[in-house]
C-alpha cells in the first residue's frame, strides 16, 4: 500500500510513522528545516503510546517524483487546501483516495474542484501532536484515532482496506457512513476550544474547572450546534454533553493546535474555524455572538503576532 502524507507536522507525522511502522510505503511531503531533518535523521515520534525512531525516512518536497498513490493523507493548514491540492496532482490516480484531515468542516468542498469528487474522501483526526523541533513530533495524550468514509456512506473497497491497515498501525480507524456528522462532531469541539483557548492561551486543564469558562464553553459548543443543524446536518442532542465530557477526559496539557500557532507567533486557522461559524450563521439566521466575539477578539493574529 503505497501513501503520501502531505503536511508531515503534528498530526500526519504522527499518523504517517505508524503506517510506516507497520509495513505500508508511506513518503512524507514536506518543506524546510522538518524536511531536512528527516533526510538526514529520520522522523522520530515521541508519545505516551510509546516513543517511535523512522529511519530513514522517504521524504521529498516534489510530489510529481512520487508518482500516484494509493491514498494521500492531506494534512496541510486550512490556508493551504487549495495551493497543496493543486501540487498533488501527480499523485492522485483514478482511484486514489485522498483524505483530508483538516481541523475545519469544509477542506473536502474546496479540494473537489482541484482533484474531482472521485478523489476526495473527507476525514477526521483525533491526535493530538506537534512539531517540537525539526525531524521530532511529540504527541499529547495516547489517542491515535482516524475517521473517514465516502461522501455517500458506501463501503467501498479502498476504504475498507485503509481501515484495516489502520488497525494494523494500531491507529484507532473508523470507517463511517455519516463522515458529514462525523465532521461536525468535531466542529464543534474543535472550532470551540481553539477559540477559548487561543483567547486565554492557556491548556484545558487550566479552564475546565472555571465556571465562567464552563459557561463561555457551552455557548461556543450550542452555537456550533445550531449553525450545523440549520445547515442539514444530523447530530446528537446530546453533542454540548459530549463535548463537554472529552473536556472533563482530556489530559490536562491539551492545548488546540490554534493556540499552540497563536502562542508561537504563527498564522492560525481562525477563518475556517469561528470565522467559518459566524459565516454560516449569517447564511442560516442562526445568531453566533460568543463564535463572533472570539473572531473578532483573534482576528489581528490571523497572520501571526501583529507587527
């Protein structure tokens, strides 16, 4: 099983060194110091899971030289979906799946004019995990979890097979046949905590317990709510509960990848995270005051620590 990861931080570094581990051909996609690192040292992972050393490790910044692939796990920025799907081509064939694994909800609707709908498989990451310092990627926690399925809930083939190398990787692969509902669950997790934890710049552990924060929380997570249900999208009643107790479980240092951007000094994802809700609202009628102040509050940070 021949796989590209595009975007080798956090979260495909992670995903990528434990296929590779188990045997499938996985080439990382990469650019810059992380690049050279890994050609010259390997890749290695650092996690409660139990630490990880890929060498060598095949890496390359040219997508063209790796030829079509079996799947593609595409894990670039939200503001690289359309300039990396436009790279990639050579290496999407006629039945290459390419999985997206962005933070927002909408990374599969703007790949389909770049690659075809055939080509796109939308997907969730459930990891959480970060670039320490060139060719090192230390994960928080132990959850390794993967969704993904076709746009249309079948069970087809490729799918079927990426599921069972994923459990032969020890990633935790759900193959779904309600990815759109399966997107929005972490929507409003995702969308949510970046945005309180961006504006606090503090981990999980430091605001779960804070009954303001508690409540800043939940109006984030309804609001998320409401906007997906306008919108068509089937979730559980019970999806501000939920989201609530992954916070109560995570391990305190979770911090959301946003944060971590914002405290670096880096662009962040806002647009396609509050930004995208407070959109979607206007669209729906749905009102989003709480996704809108966090917009707002985070906007001068868009592309990183203002000048």
């Amino acid at each position: 099983m021949r796989i590209a990861v595009v975007g080798a931080g956090g979260v495909g570094g992670g995903y990528g060194a434990a296929l590779a581990h188990a045997g499938a051909d996985v080439t990382f996609i990469a650019r810059g110091a992380h690049l050279a690192a890994m050609r010259k040292d390997g890749l290695r992972i650092e996690s409660a899971r139990g630490n990880t050393h890929l060498r060598p490790t095949q890496a390359t910044d040219d997508p063209a030289a790796v030829g079509p692939v079996d799947y593609v796990l595409f894990c670039v920025k939200l503001w690289d979906v359309e300039s990396a799907g436009a790279a990639i081509k050579p290496m999407v064939g006629p039945d290459t799946a390419v999985i997206t694994l962005q933070n927002g909800v909408d990374a599969h609707e703007r790949l389909i004019p770049i690659l075809g709908a055939r080509a796109v498989m939308p997907g969730v990451a459930n990891i959480s995990a970060t670039i320490a310092e060139p060719g090192l990627i230390r994960q928080t926690g132990t959850v390794m979890r993967m969704v993904f399925g076709e746009p249309d809930g079948s069970r087809s083939p490729r799918a079927v097979a990426f599921a069972e190398m994923c459990k032969k990787a020890g990633i935790d692969g759900v193959l779904s046949e309600a990815i759109m509902t399966d997107l929005w669950i972490k929507f409003v997790l995702l969308a949510s905590n970046a945005g309180v934890m961006a504006l606090t710049r503090l981990p999980v552990g430091k605001l779960r317990d804070d009954p303001d924060v508690t409540a800043l929380f939940g109006a984030a997570y309804a609001e998320v709510a409401a906007v997906g249900r306008a919108a068509g999208i089937t979730l559980p009643a019970d999806i501000v509960e939920r989201t609530f107790a992954f916070n109560r479980n995570a391990p305190p240092a979770l911090m959301a990848s946003m944060a971590v951007d914002l405290l670096r000094g880096n662009r962040i994802e806002l647009p396609w995270l509050s930004g995208k809700v407070v959109e979607l609202g206007r669209r729906h009628n749905v009102p989003t005051p709480t996704h809108a102040l966090m917009y707002a509050a985070l906007k001068p940070y868009v592309m990183g620590t203002p000048a």
